[in-house]
C-alpha cells in the first residue's frame, strides 16, 4: 500500500447549536470554532454545524438524524436552572431515556453553592436531573456537569463551561479519534477568477486533497486540507507557481 492510497480512519462529529438566543442574534456562537480545533487536534473531523431553537421537537429531530450519520454529536445550550433550558429533557426523549435526579450530582451543587453563601432551590435542583445511562461530563467551573448519552455529548452553551466539558471528555477518553486532518495555506497576489481553471484542474488531479480558495480584497487565499501531508506539499508546490505570493 503506498502512502497516498494508505488506510486512514476517518472519525466525524456534528454539531447542534441549541438556544433563541443565537438565532435571534442576542449572542455570537464562539463554541464552533473552539470545537472544530480540538477535535481536528485528535482526529476528529467536524462535517456539520446545525442551530436550532428550544423547540423541544425540533432538538429531537436533529439529534436523532444526526447521532444516526456522524460519529458523535456534540451540543451546546439548554441545560441549565431556568424554564427555557429543555436540552436534557429532550436528549432523554430522543432515545427514550428516563429522568432522574442524581444524588452526587445534587450534592456538589449543594456545596457549590453553600460555600457561595446561597441555598439549593427548585432551578438549582433541576440541573441534577440527568438521563438514565448517560455518562457524567465535569465541569471544573461551575459544577453542574455536561453529559454523554449514545454518541451525543450535551454540553453548556456558555464558551468557558462548553470548553471545560469538552476538554474534561477528551481527558477521560471518552472521546475516540481517527486520523488527522493536516493543512497548509497559501495567499497569492491574484484574484481568484483570474486562477479558477487551474484551481479546478489540480482538484481534479488531487482528488485526497480538498482545495480551498477564498477571495481576499486584492488577493486569493487558499487552502490545501488533506490526511496525507506529502500531498498537500505536492499541491502547495503546484498552487505556488500559479502567481507570486502575497
């Protein structure tokens, strides 16, 4: 087998963005790009990025396609004290799981907040409520965890949290990686009409590397992503003599 034509494995993730809030434009999603580097950093590569709103029918519906057509599934959003935050209840319908609230969970979240000088109350209580079977994520910044069930991972929407649970699953191994994505880019000093033919033409040539070419006021970038580096440096090599570099 040579090294262009060599196994790899090829391990993929979608994402669902779960909140009003980012479709109404109140809040900038910063959780896709964060997620979309750590995976790449294990092997995993995320193909889709869906948002949805607290619709709980709507949650169902994305979850089950997608945790039927990547490898696992990561959420963002909707599981914290208050009304609106329907995540939980909707993963757990998703697959017919049952509710119930877990006692260590209840009793961290106790003492957070009692050493915070406040009391347990109904919202509070209700981010112990987890499904049946699932996995427990930690989350080292305000206690209340994210969690895993089948392939999907249902974690906070708040960037600092969302980063703390996916780093706490990578830590524990409870997420699995394949081969990894290598990449290199190049700007020239030309506009992207100007090169599109021969572009098209090394696609053609090189079809295990995705050629990505974004215009730039005055200038092209361009992109070479692939799971075999010898070829992505047979491309920027071929990419360089097309126009000076920028």
């Amino acid at each position: 087998m040579t090294e262009s034509t060599k196994e790899v494995k090829i391990v993929t993730a979608a994402f669902l963005i779960i909140g009003n809030e980012i479709l109404s434009g109140k809040t900038q999603d910063t959780n896709l790009q964060n997620l979309s580097k750590n995976l790449n950093k294990i092997g995993i590569r995320l193909s889709q990025a869906r948002v949805v709103l607290d619709i709980e029918e709507d949650i169902i519906f994305a979850v089950r396609e997608l945790c039927a057509k990547y490898n696992y599934v990561f959420t963002s959003g909707g599981i914290g004290p208050t009304h609106d935050d329907i995540t939980t209840n909707a993963i757990a319908k998703a697959f017919g799981a049952q509710l119930y609230s877990d006692d260590y969970v209840y009793s961290l979240l106790e003492t957070y907040y009692k050493n915070r000088g406040d009391a347990m109350n109904e919202g509070r209580a209700k981010m112990a409520i987890v499904p049946q079977g699932c996995t427990l994520i930690e989350n080292e910044i305000s206690t209340a965890p994210g969690f895993a069930l089948k392939n999907v991972f249902v974690f906070a929407g708040i960037p600092r949290i969302f980063n703390a649970m996916l780093n706490a699953a990578i830590a524990k191994n409870y997420i699995s990686g394949g081969s990894v994505m290598h990449s290199q880019t190049v700007e020239l000093d030309i506009l992207e009409s100007v090169i599109a033919k021969q572009l098209s033409d090394l696609q053609v040539k090189y079809p295990l590397v995705e050629i990505g070419s974004y215009p730039q006021i005055g200038y092209t970038q361009i992109v070479a992503t692939s799971y075999y580096p010898h070829l992505i440096n047979e491309v920027i090599a071929l990419i360089k003599t097309l126009a000076p570099m920028r």
